[in-house]
C-alpha cells in the first residue's frame, strides 16, 4: 500500500509547481531584487534565492536519501551560477528528476520506517522526508513574502 507515500509524492510535486508559478510571475529584474534592509530585521534574500534554497532542499535530502551524499547544493545554487528565470527552471527540473528518482528507491509505506544514515545520525526514512518538506515549504514560504513586499501582484494559491 502507498497511501502515505502518495501523499508525500503530490506534497513535493505541489512545492515544485508553486515554485515554477512564482517563478513565473518574476520579471528578470525582480529575480534576484532584495527588499530594503531595515534596522532590526533579519537579512532577507530574493525570491530567485529562496526559491533555489527550496529546490536545494529537496536536492540535498533526495540525494542522501538514494546516493548517501548529503551534500548542501549551495555553491552550485548561487546567483553567480543560476542567474536567469531559464537556469533557475533547469534547476528546477534537475531537482524534480532527483526527486522522482528518489521516490522510485521507496516502494511501499512500510519503507517509510527504514532507517538510513543521515548526515548525522541515523533516522528513519519518513522523518527525513517530513523536514525535507518543512525545510522546502519554508524557504518557499519567504520567496512568497518577498514577492508580495516587492510587487503589488496576486501572490499563487499556496
């Protein structure tokens, strides 16, 4: 049975869609725009910047999930490399084949308990795929609010 598998397949498949509707709706001049910094708030990054720290999330855990390497992708996500709309969305698509690539190693719910070696510690599959989840959604979730601060325009149906 796969119902709870399944569930996380549609989950990451809707953090990889909403990504790609943003990114849409992003001039390339507001790609990488940040909003002004203001006394006593954190440091806020672009909305191409935290969509790619999305995407890397995925990335990261799919590939410790399926290759045992846990290596962040954050030199290889910076502005520097994937500084356009057309690089971000092959980005994302690398990241969408690792994903499903990822999926196709877990055949079954019971999988879900297996334990792998995570980067520090031991931990069973389906906590992996949880904070991998919460991590994405997360890092969306800023991309989302940056937009809305940078532009008067609908933000997609989360």
């Amino acid at each position: 049975m796969k119902t709870i598998l399944s569930s996380f397949d549609r989950e990451f498949s809707a953090v990889d869609a909403r990504n790609r509707e943003l990114l849409g709706l992003l001039s390339d001049d507001l790609l990488f725009a940040r909003p002004r910094d203001t006394p006593n708030s954190m440091a806020m990054f672009s909305c191409g910047e935290y969509i790619l720290r999305s995407a890397a999330m995925v990335e990261k855990n799919f590939d410790g999930i399926t290759t045992r390497l846990w290596d962040d992708p954050f030199e290889w996500t910076l502005p520097e490399y994937l500084s356009s709309r057309e690089g971000i969305l092959q980005y994302l698509n690398e990241v969408e084949e690792t994903r499903k690539r990822g999926f196709g190693f877990i055949s079954s719910d019971s999988d879900l308990a297996r334990e792998l070696p995570a980067p520090r510690e031991i931990r069973p599959l389906i906590s992996i795929l949880i904070e991998t989840l919460a991590k994405a959604e997360h890092f969306q979730g800023r991309a989302f609010a940056v937009f809305q601060m940078l532009t008067d325009q609908r933000l997609p149906r989360l």
